[in-house]
C-alpha cells in the first residue's frame, strides 16, 4: 500500500506549492539514518514526508541525513524533488544500532528558532502548523 500511495503521489501534483528554505524561523524536521538494512525505514520516511506535503504546511520540512550514506544518491533526490531541506550530519558513533543520535544534530540547526521533530512512522492527517503555537514563543 505504502509503494502505491507513493506511486500515486509521482504523478499528481500538490495543491500547494513545495517550501524549500522559506524564510520562516520555523520548520518541521525528521531524520533518516541511513543505513542499508532499514529501507522499510526510508519508505516510512517518504510517507510521513508526502503525508506532511497533502496538508499544505505553513512551514518547510528538513531531513537530517546520516553523511556516511551515499551509496544511492535517487533517496535523497527524491526528497529534493519534493523541495525538502537535506542536511548532512555525520554520525556521532560509527555503531549502526547507535545512528539514532544523530537527533542530536537537532540543536545545530540555528537558522530556525522553532522545530518540531518528528519520526518517520508519522501519518498526517491534518495540519501540524498549531503545534507552533501551542509550544510557546
């Protein structure tokens, strides 16, 4: 199902326009780590992904990528395609059951003065905008 929504999603085109490096002092971000035995992992991600897209966000999206993957160059262009943000981080730990602290690259990103992360088994089924607001200033 997951490979025929995505499928689906190719060849139609979005509502709205894709928000690559708005302005904004806002953004939503996920993480992929990249490592070839999770591509289950990198599906999840493409789903959350669209999923955010089809609401129309107020904000841009990035992912943080592990570095140490560069053996298929289509993953992220894919997401490119999409006008979602890549930003390389090299992992802390060269321990792939470990590649999770790459979260950590979170607080490097000091270009947005709001985040909010998400993980890739996420499906949205509304606008995640209001969870700005509801987090303060």
């Amino acid at each position: 199902l997951v490979e025929e929504f995505l499928a689906r999603q190719e060849t139609t085109s979005s509502e709205c326009s894709p928000r690559k490096t708005s302005a904004s002092s806002k953004r939503y971000v996920f993480l992929f780590s990249g490592t070839e035995r999770n591509w289950r992992y990198l599906k999840a991600l493409q789903l959350a992904v669209s999923t955010l897209q089809l609401t129309c966000p107020a904000y841009g999206i990035t992912v943080i990528w592990n570095a140490e993957d560069v053996a298929n160059p289509e993953k992220i262009a894919w997401f490119e395609r999409r006008g979602v943000d890549i930003r390389r981080a090299a992992p802390t730990t060269y321990d792939p059951d470990r590649y999770h602290r790459l979260k950590l690259h979170l607080w490097e990103l000091a270009d947005f003065e709001q985040l909010m992360f998400y993980d890739s088994d996420m499906i949205f089924l509304g606008r995640p905008d209001e969870a700005f607001q509801d987090c303060g200033q």
